[in-house]
C-alpha cells in the first residue's frame, strides 16, 4: 500500500473523534472519513458487512439505517464491538450489536420509520479488517412509507449533504449495476458537492444479477460513464443467501470465483471484490488524511489556543482544595471590583462601540437628562406670571400696594425652589438604576458559582439602596437649606433697583445661549411631517447653533435647505407612532407663525432615546424651551385686573427677580448634584466593592458553600478540560507522525459531464407551487497551497493543489403529496 507510515495515523483520527463526541463534537472539526451513499437495497449494508466478515447491520424492507452510523474499524488481534454510548462494554456476539443498533436507533426516532442526524458511534475491532472510517447514511429515498413524514426525500438529502460537503470527506458511491448508471442519485449528489471528482469513489454492486448477456465490463474499465478515480465491482449475498444464514467468508470465496470466472470481468479479477475494495479505501483514506494533515493540524492548533485561556483557568481550580476555592474567590472579588470599577471609570480593556453602558450612561444623566428636567419645571413663563399676581395681590390684601412686596417674591422663589426636589429625586433613581444595571452586567461573570453570585448581588444591591436613601436624604437637605434662606445680596443676583433694566424673557433667552454663533450640535434628523404629495418624510444634515437651526442636503453642508432662527421658538414632546421606530418631537412658534413653509410645527425624528434626549439637551443650551400648559388647578381662572399698569410692574419687576435669584439656583443645583452623587453614591460603591464586600462575603462564614460551582459549570469544565487534553494529544501524535512516505497518485480528470445535476420535483402535488425550505449547508471553502510541506521540511506534492471549491447549489424541496 505504500502508507505504512502512515498506519497510525487512522486509529489517531478516530481517537480524536470520540474524544470530541464525547464532548458534544463542539470543536466543529471536520475529521477525515469515509461517507458511504446510495439508494434503498443498493447494497451499503452488504459491502459494511463484507468489510468486517460479519453480519451485524439491521435488515429489513424500505428504509432500516435511519441515523448515520460511524464505523471505526480497526485492526486487531481479538474480534469484538464497542459503541460510544456503552463504554466500557464489549461486545463479542455480533447479533447483540445489531440489535443495539436497533434499540439506540429507536430511542431517538421511535419505530415509525423516522430519520434523525444524531449518529451512533461504533468500533469494531478484528484481525480480518484494515483500519477505515467509515459513515453509514441512510439510503436514498423518494416515496415516504408508513408514518414517515412527507419530505423524507429533503431530509434524507439534507443530512448526506451534511457530511458530503466537507472537504475532508471520501465519497463512496454505491450504485446497483442492475439500474441505470447514469441516472444514479449518489452520483448525482456527488457531483454537486465534488464536481471535479477530486473525493468520488465509484462501487458498482448487485453484478451478478444483471440481464443475461450483459455486463458492466466498460463501466468497471472506466471507460463507458468515466469516474477520476474509477469504479470497483463487488458481488454481495443475495436476500436467498442472508435468510439461509449463508457465512460471509464462504460469500467472499464465492466472489471472488464469480470474478475469476466470469468472462467479461476475469482480466481484471485483481483489482475487483471486497477485499481489493477494502484495500482501496484503507489506502485512500490515508492518502486523503496526509494531503489534509497541514491544514487539520493547523485547524487543530487554533482550536487549542482558543481554549488555552480558560482550560489553565480550570486547571489551577480544584474544587476539592479549600486553598484553592479561597484564592479563587479572592480572585473573582477582585476581578468584579476592577471590572465595575473600569465600566464607571470609563478605563476598559474592551470598550462597547455599540451602546453606552456604565459612567458614560451616568454621564448623560448628569449633563443631559438632569437639566432637561430642570428647565421643564420653570419654563412656563404664562404660569409664574399668574402666581406672582395672585401672591402680589393676596399679600395687600384689601388695600391698595404702592411698593413692590419682597415677601410676594420670596413666596414664589421658594415655592420655585420646592419643585426642584422632583427632578432631584428622579436624578437620584436614575444614578441609582444605572449602577445596579452595572453591576448586574459585571456580575454575570461569577454565574459560574451560583451561590456566590446570588450573595455578591444582595450585599451590593442592598448598599446601592442604603447610600441611596442616604443620597436622597442629603440632596432634600441642600433644598431646605436654600429654602431657608433667600440671599439677596448675591454678586449675581440683580436686585431691586437693577430690575426694571432687564430685558424681558426672550432677551434672557438670548442671554443664555454661547456667545457669537458658535456651533451646539451636528447630527442627522428626519422631517417626519411633510405630507407624501410634497416628498414625504426625508433625512437631513442639521446644525444647531446658538442664534439658529439649519439643515442641509447632507454632512457635506454644501447644499443648504433651510435655515431657521431660534427666537420665540419652543419644543414638545410627539406620541411615538404604532408602527414606528423613531424618536419624535417637535419645535413651534409661540406666536403661531409658521415655522417652515406653510408648517406650524415641524417634526423632527431620530433613530434612539439616547439621540433624542441629546438634541433636547442640545435644545436647551440653545435656548428652546420646552412646552408646558399652565393648569390652575384651584379653578381661580385667569387672573383679574391685568389691565392695572401699577400690577403689572410690578409682576414684571418679580418676575425678573426671580429668574435672576433662580438662575442663580439651577446653576448651584446642576453643579451641586452631580458631585453630590458621585461622593455619596458612585465613588461610595466602589469603595464598597473594593474594600468591604470580602469581608462580607466572609462573615457569612460560608465560604465553601459559595463556591460551589452550578452542575453547569462543573459539566462545561469538564467539558473543556477533555477538549483540550485531546487536542493536545492530537496535536502530539500527528507531530510524531512522518508524512514523507509514498502515495499513489490522483489519476488524471476525466470528463464526467454525463453525470447529471440532481434534481427534484419543482411541483408540489398539493398545491402546484414549490414548498418553501432552505437548501443544503454550503461546502467549507479549503484555500488553495502550494506543495504542501512535511514536519522534515520536504516538499510534497498534493492531489488538492489548485482545486475549485465545490459549491452546493440551491433545489427546491421533494414534492410534498396531498395527505386525504
């Protein structure tokens, strides 16, 4: 054969395969075998069981092998079986294998002629075989039986193609020679997953059943319906001979006299039967394994160091060794307090591109969300103009006042001052929100150990609610102490006498914005209101400045669209849609011009809350207020004597004061409450983290049970420890193994196009139209290389050089027949 150096390497790969099956196959290698397909009595079982000499394969009518069976055959001194799911249990008496075949078909299938993709591993050790892999697939079928589902034809093809299709995959075609060659669905299926017949193995069975005065002489020549890499006959036990008991090695000598004698096939008697067959395949495989061995070992390389990492994590862990359930739980409180510590800090090894997450979330709360809320309860001009006219009036009471009353301006300062202890309080509960959701996502990191996450999360959450309380109770003592005492003689504080000089609301507005026109914000924003006669909804480039809000074609900002000044301008909030996914508001004229064109309000949409709430912020800055209807819930309706020019002063005189003494006031709070949440909160809790939760962890005094790892955990542990000492072992052998040995060469391409594409029917018997199913899985794309290079540095040559990747082309599903 030419590979003895290669003998190994078989009997490693299969090594290799159960390691990973017993773990779930999660390694996603595509090991090298053997996949025997062929139609129903094609003869599959006939040529397995020739191999082994032995029968111990399901018989019956239609479809029997109804999961693929991956047979290990491996040469050896005693004869016995072995299945993956019995370790351990050796099985001497081939009648108890098929009939473990059956039951462990049953278990997942049931008895009504069902398929399923999970195969069934077994091993057969015997001196009267050579070492293969081998993949029994169901046979091909066309019409379902018995309680068979209607697409048995999809599903059968679906599940060949799943081994088929990968590049390290022989193909053994079993076709009768009894039918029609050319129309022979392995064939056919073959050539869509090997066009160039670079994996195709031809077997031409059933030869001494054919039509008197007819052979398959050109055919088994390759001359006649030609293969690369020809076609071997065989002549396997007629149903006569199984029923009658009839031995398998007598069948063999009967074969091998059939070829000896027969007249159109005793030329090449040699090259013909079973155990040239065998033979063929032995030394094919090993070839094919050789060609593949660089790039299987490299596949086998990245598989190890991707589990490198956490297989030494495991190493170092033994759940037995109470150092070392302590050292871990040092070092996972640890890694939790650096990982929260990183996400506030915004100082992460991985930083998130795709949503804000942690101190950057906090962050906009403090600069974006907070004043927004700020703004909303004092913005309402029409509103603090009726209250100081009441409090004006009900402060002289029956007489007449000639002077502006100081006490009507303190009641509405501090009535303003009050309001502020909900958005405070609201400020407060978002802060408080944002850090249990970060450490909900760093906590994720210890699910490993139930009990200590569960604990971990109970001890924070419940100081996150305790420095909350403390927070709150802090930021209502900074509201009382500004309502204690209304400092007049503040340096920024205008004063009576300065008072009647201030300009009114909208020049205030004016005064808040940046000076000059600079630039508040770019971004884009979609027109959501213009009717679908004038272009519908479109996207636009908008720039925000500080006198005006402009919009262009795109970022490009050559081609402006508009722009529109911000005076007397005013913002509300708009219902999202039902079937929208957008962010709205709009922005108005409070003198009920048009804002643009022949539009009284224009809407604007962005694509997240988080967008919406910026361009609000942004807003603000610029001096775009939002809307507040005034409600007087007393029923006192508008106020009287507006038409009196003494009042009225003298509520323009408070008025002025006011915003003077409360501007003084949101300008100390947004400063105030920030700090005050990162002193008595944030920066609280991670000192917490740091410092106190292991000492807390500890004084539970269960510091065994906390480490108790989930029955998932301890399986996934379990799990990668034996990937990786497979791999490892893998990776040893194939390194022991020399790849600079003889093989046989690929024989020269042929022309095959008399192979047809498989097909199957495009018209559904019950409805006249394709049913709707996805095709089979794509080919694995295997990058061409030059000669590939043995460990010894010699170069070989390979039969993959320069190949095509084979593409599997998309068919429609079987017909599915109506069902009355």
């Amino acid at each position: 054969m030419g590979n003895r150096g290669m003998e190994d390497l078989i009997p490693l790969v299969n090594r290799l395969r159960d390691a990973l099956s017993s773990v779930g196959e999660s390694c996603s290698l595509h090991l090298p075998q053997i996949a025997v397909v062929g139609g129903q009595s094609a003869g599959k079982s006939s040529v397995l069981e020739n191999f082994v000499g032995r029968d111990f394969l399901p018989r019956g009518s239609g479809i029997v092998t109804r999961r693929p069976l991956i047979l290990q055959l491996l040469s050896d001194n005693t004869e016995y079986g072995e299945f993956l799911h019995c370790q351990g249990k050796k099985f001497t008496d081939f009648d108890e294998i098929r009939k473990e075949i059956e039951t462990e078909t049953r278990r997942l299938t049931g008895s009504n002629k069902a398929i399923s993709p999970v195969p069934i591993h077994l091993r057969i050790h015997s001196p009267h075989v050579l070492n293969l892999t081998l993949v029994d697939l169901p046979g091909i079928t066309k019409v379902p039986v018995g309680d068979q589902p209607t697409d048995i034809e999809y599903q059968v093809r679906d599940m060949i193609m799943q081994y088929i299709c990968k590049e390290n995959c022989l193909i053994l075609a079993v076709t009768p020679a009894n039918t029609d060659l050319a129309n022979s669905d392995a064939l056919k299926l073959a050539k869509d997953v090997d066009p160039q017949g670079l994996r195709t193995i031809g077997v031409i069975t059933k030869l001494d059943l054919m039509d008197e005065g007819t052979n398959a002489r050109q055919i088994l020549e390759n001359k006649l319906l030609p293969l690369r890499r020809g076609y071997i006959g065989v002549v396997n036990r007629s149903q006569k001979d199984i029923d009658g008991k009839k031995d398998i090695k007598e069948a063999l000598r009967a074969e091998k006299e059939f070829f000896l004698s027969h007249p159109a096939y005793k030329h090449m008697s040699e090259k013909m039967g079973t155990p040239y067959l065998q033979r063929i395949l032995n030394q094919q495989l090993t070839n094919h394994i050789r060609d593949t061995l660089p790039a299987f070992r490299s596949h086998l390389q990245s598989q190890l160091l991707a589990l490198k990492k956490e297989a030494e994590d495991y190493m170092q862990f033994n759940p037995n060794d109470s150092a070392r359930r302590t050292k871990t739980l040092l070092q996972l409180v640890q890694r939790f307090a650096v990982d929260f510590d990183k996400l506030i800090e915004g100082s992460g090894d991985k930083v998130d591109t795709v949503n804000l997450s942690g101190g950057a979330k906090i962050n906009r709360i403090f600069h974006e969300r907070f004043p927004y809320e700020l703004i909303k309860i004092g913005s309402d001009e029409g509103k603090l103009r009726t209250e100081i006219n009441y409090a004006i009036r009900n402060t002289h009471g029956v007489r007449t006042g000639l002077f502006t009353p100081d006490t009507a301006f303190e009641a509405i300062v501090k009535k303003q001052i009050s309001r502020l202890k909900g958005p405070c309080v609201k400020f407060i509960d978002m802060v408080s929100q944002e850090l249990t959701t970060t450490v909900y996502q760093c906590i994720d990191k210890l699910s490993s150990f139930p009990k200590l996450r569960d604990e971990t999360e109970r001890i924070v959450t419940t100081e996150i609610r305790e420095l909350e309380t403390k927070c709150r109770d802090q930021v209502m003592l900074l509201i009382d102490i500004q309502l204690a005492y209304i400092n007049t003689k503040h340096e920024d504080f205008v004063g009576f006498n300065n008072s009647p000089q201030m300009h009114n609301h909208s020049n205030t507005k004016i005064a808040a914005r940046m000076g000059g026109n600079q630039v508040i914000r770019k971004g884009w924003l979609t027109i959501n209101n213009i009717g679908i006669m004038k272009g519908g909804a479109k996207e636009y480039w908008f720039i925000l400045s500080a006198e005006n809000l402009s919009w262009f074609k795109d970022d490009k900002e050559k081609e402006k669209k508009y722009m529109l000044p911000l005076d007397n301008l005013k913002l509300r909030d708009v219902e999202k849609g039902f079937m929208s996914s957008k962010y709205v508001f709009a922005i108005f004229n409070t003198e009920l011009r048009n804002v643009y064109k022949d539009y009284k309000c224009l809407e604007l949409a962005c694509n997240s809350q988080e967008e919406l709430d910026s361009w609000k912020a942004s807003l603000l800055r610029a001096g775009v207020y939002p809307e507040k209807v005034a409600v007087d819930g007393q029923g006192n309706g508008p106020p009287e004597n507006l038409s009196d020019p003494q009042l009225e002063r003298q509520v323009e005189t408070i008025s002025n004061l006011v915003d003077s003494y409360m501007g003084i006031i949101y300008k100390t709070v947004r400063d105030l409450m920030p700090k005050t949440m990162m002193h008595l909160m944030i920066n609280s809790v991670k000192e917490f983290i740091s410092s106190e939760l292991l000492a807390q962890l500890y004084a539970l005094g269960e510091c065994s049970a906390l480490m108790d790892e989930s029955p998932e955990q301890q399986q996934h542990r379990v799990e990668v420890l034996q990937k990786h000492a497979a791999l490892k072992e893998a990776l040893a052998a194939i390194g022991e193994i020399s790849t600079s040995t003889c093989t046989t060469p690929l024989p020269p391409p042929v022309d095959s196009s008399w192979i047809k594409p498989s097909s199957l029917p495009k018209n559904s018997a019950a409805s006249g139209k394709p049913g709707i199913r996805s095709h089979a899985p794509p080919v694995p794309r295997v990058p061409s290389a030059g000669p590939k290079s043995s460990p010894n540095g010699s170069r070989q040559p390979t039969s993959q050089q320069n190949r095509t990747p084979a593409l599997v082309p998309r068919r429609l599903p079987p017909a599915i027949p109506s069902v009355k």
